[in-house]
C-alpha cells in the first residue's frame, strides 16, 4: 500500500510537467515562477476535478472527469477574455 502512494505521488509530479510553460531561460527566477506557476494550476486542477466528482457522485480515485488539457484551455481563454 505504501508502495503504491508513492507510485501516485510520483504520477502526479510527472503531471505537473504538462502546466510547464516552455522556457530557456537560465536564469533561476523565471524558472522558480514558472515551477510554482504551474504546481498552482494544477492544484486547481485537481481542485476543480475533485468537485466535479463530489457533484456527480463519481469515486474520487477514478480517472479525471476534467482533462489536464480542457481545463488550461479554459483557464487560458478566461485570461484572455479579461484581458
């Protein structure tokens, strides 16, 4: 059981992956707020996810209802709709 808690918590950084702007700064600042950029979107992510589930009385360890890729798709049209 331990063993597979690890296996999620490693799935889930490698997730963290996909909300990573593409960069080649060096510079460690960009870097920094491009990491914590992102592990703040897909916090949300799987905030939004998980709410989903409660109110469609899905089982919260089942695979995701909102995709990764339909949810920064909405977050990047929001961001660009309020200009």
């Amino acid at each position: 059981n331990s063993y597979s808690r690890r296996w999620d918590i490693e799935n889930q950084y490698k997730s963290v992956k996909a909300f990573l702007p593409k960069t080649s700064s060096k510079d460690y600042r960009v870097r920094l707020f491009s990491f914590t950029f992102a592990a703040l979107l897909y916090n949300l992510w799987r905030l939004t996810d998980y709410l989903v589930k409660l109110g469609t009385d899905r089982e919260i360890r089942s695979p995701p209802v909102v995709t990764a890729r339909t949810f920064v798709r909405a977050v990047s049209q929001s961001l660009r709709q309020g200009g």
